[in-house]
C-alpha cells in the first residue's frame, strides 16, 4: 500500500516517490534472495548514492541533500519497507556523518566531508565494546598520545558495515576516569592495524554484516580526533538522538511492510465462505494494526519536526524510537498470527518482518535505556 503522505514540498514529494521507485525495482526483486544466502547486495549502495540518497539531510554546501529530518526519515521508511538491512545501514552512514559535521573544524569539513558526503561512500560507527553497550562509559578501546598522534589499541562490537565501509567513528578511552576520558575518531576503512572479525550470525538484517574491530597498534593522526580530547561522548550522544529517529523511521517501515502483507493475505484467504478480513475478530486485529502504525509514524515526525525546528528533540527522539519499535515488534508478530501457519514459513515475507522488528528494539541505545532517557527528562521539569 502506498502511504499517503503529508510531505512540506512538492519537491519532497517528488524525492519520497522517488526512493519509493528505486526501492521497487532495485530492493525489493533481491532482498530475499540475499537476506536467506547472508550475501552482501554489491552495488545497491553505489545506486543510492548516485540517487543522492545516502546524505540527504547533509547540507548542500558539504554536497548533501539539504533535506529536513522530516523529509529524510519518510525516505528511509520507505527504503525499510522493502529492505530493513539496507535502510539501517542507511541510518548508520548518516549517523557516521554526524560528529564531523557538527563538532569538526572548518579544516577538517574541507578535507573529509565532500567525499563523505559524495555518495561513493559508505560509514559506520563503532561506539560499542563487548563489555560496553548501554554503559558507554565503561569503554576500554585506548588511544594513548604518541608523536604528535594515537596509538590505539582494543576492541569494538556490533558495527553495521564492519570491514566494509570507508570510514568509521571511533570512540576510545585517551584518559582517565568514565564519561570524561574519551574522545572521538574518525578512522579510514584502510587503516593499518586495524582489522575486522567474522560477520555475527544474526537473527536478521543478514545481508549486510555486523562485525566486532580490533586495534594493534594502530596509528592515527592527532588531526583525525574530532572535537576536543575527553569530547567523546558529549559527541557520541548527540548523535544518538539523530540516530534513534532513523531506527523508529526503519521501525515503522518494517511495520507498513507486515501490515501491508497481512491485509493483502486477509483479503485473498477465504474461510467459512467469507474474505478472512471480513471476520470481526481478525478485522479489529488488523485495524490496531493500522493503528500502531500510523501513531508510531506520528512520534518520529513530531520529534523531526521539532529537530528542524531547533528545539530540544532529546526526548522526543526517545519517546519516538520506544513507540515505534515497540510498535514494529507488535505489528510484525500480529502479521505472523493473521496469515497463520504459512506466516510461521519462509514462504512470506512477515516472518523476516518479525525477526528484523527486535533488532530496532535493542540497537541505538535498548528500550530500557528509552525509558531511563524519558523518566530523567520528566524528573528534571
């Protein structure tokens, strides 16, 4: 079902039918196929960014889209309807962007941005540790001052693109103490030192790898850290809020796609000589639903709406990435009980649609740590 959008330009409305094009012939006819052989889709990055996808809400001048959050996040929707691994390191790559934009000398936008940004490049993001996921203050990945640089030393976890992007954001311990202690990086994908470990076997979102990163004596230049020594964090959280409105956008798209599949299932299957959709019990299923779907689209628009705005969107951002995920999960495990025992199979696409919903419950800060953001915001009114 196409959604009927209430987009602020024609020119919006023209880039959402747009991606909706190319996710229909280019995502949709291999997603499948590459989500059950955990295959890389070589080459749909590529057609993104030559579509100017991958950095719409960038500004012009650095070479992005200059798009609202409120127009971006209906794009990438749109790309998780079809794609949900594609939409997320879609999301990825823009949150990668973030810290050099927003806490990067004039120097060092001149030097990295325009190729970020040119859409021949992919990023990622390595925050995590295996010992350090919602406790990002407890990080142990070092980098110790040495002429004139870092050497850096350890490990991260859970990098959507690992070992294949061009670049990552880098978040290491350069002193001591917890939450004043790190610093942030931006790494090139060649780095000497630097390697990558097997892709995880995950529950979904298969097609494009999840890897940990490993440092041995990796050297990176004093003019590759991002902001201020000890910054790290105040860095890595500010774009946290950014990057939990493109998890609610691929939330929601994932649940349009298992709602859509459903309704379409519900309107062919007949039983007791009527359409399934027409039984009450099954129809007031799918019209909360359509419900949960529709209020999960409203919270994320909200807190862009307000992120374009200019005001504090911290809250909202978590308030849109718990409804939404929390949604998605819901929605998608509502679809598997409509369609009935085929939806338990590979023979639809709602089962992945389930699979891929939990994910978008745990990545970009758990839905426990949503509620430590929302309860703190409420006790400090």
């Amino acid at each position: 079902m196409t959604v009927d959008r209430l987009l602020p330009t024609q020119d919006a409305a023209d880039l959402v039918a747009l991606t909706r094009d190319i996710a229909d012939k280019v995502l949709s006819p291999i997603v499948d196929e590459h989500e059950r052989s955990e295959t890389y889709p070589e080459g749909v990055f590529a057609q993104l960014g030559a579509a100017g996808l991958l950095s719409l809400p960038q500004p012009e001048e650095w070479g992005g889209g200059g798009q609202p959050y409120e127009v971006y996040l209906q794009v990438l929707e749109e790309l998780a309807a079809r794609w949900a691994a594609v939409a997320v390191a879609v999301s990825v790559h823009t949150l990668a962007c973030h810290p050099l934009l927003t806490f990067g000398t004039e120097e060092q936008k001149q030097r990295w941005l325009p190729g970020m940004l040119s859409g021949e490049q992919i990023g990622a993001y390595s925050l995590s540790e295996p010992q350090a996921g919602s406790d990002a203050a407890a990080l142990r990945c070092a980098a110790v001052p040495a002429g004139g640089g870092y050497v850096v030393n350890g490990s991260k976890a859970w990098i959507t693109h690992g070992g294949i992007a061009d670049f990552y954001n880098l978040f290491a311990r350069t002193g001591e103490g917890s939450s004043k202690g790190i610093s942030c990086f931006l790494v090139p994908g060649d780095l000497p030192g630097l390697s990558f470990g097997k892709p995880e076997e995950k529950m979904g979102l298969a097609a494009v790898p999840t890897t940990s990163a490993f440092y041995d004596n990796a050297e990176i230049g004093a003019d590759r850290r991002i902001g201020t020594e000890g910054q790290g964090l105040q860095i890595a959280f500010s774009a946290l809020d950014a990057g939990r409105l493109g998890i609610a956008a691929v939330a929601v798209g994932i649940a349009q796609a298992a709602l859509d599949e459903a309704c379409a299932y519900a309107q062919d299957r007949t039983t007791f000589g009527r359409k399934i959709i027409d039984h009450q019990g099954l129809g007031f299923l799918l019209a909360d639903m359509a419900a949960a779907v529709a209020s999960a689209r409203a919270t994320y628009l909200d807190a862009a709406r307000r992120r374009d705005s200019g005001l504090p969107y911290s809250q909202a951002a978590s308030v849109a990435k718990l409804i939404a995920t929390d949604a998605a999960m819901k929605v998608t495990t509502d679809a598997v009980q409509v369609l009935g025992g085929v939806g338990y199979t590979r023979d639809y696409r709602v089962e992945r649609y389930m699979r891929e919903a939990k994910i978008t419950q745990i990545f970009e800060g758990t839905n426990q740590i949503q509620r430590l953001v929302i309860a703190r915001g409420l006790a400090a009114v």
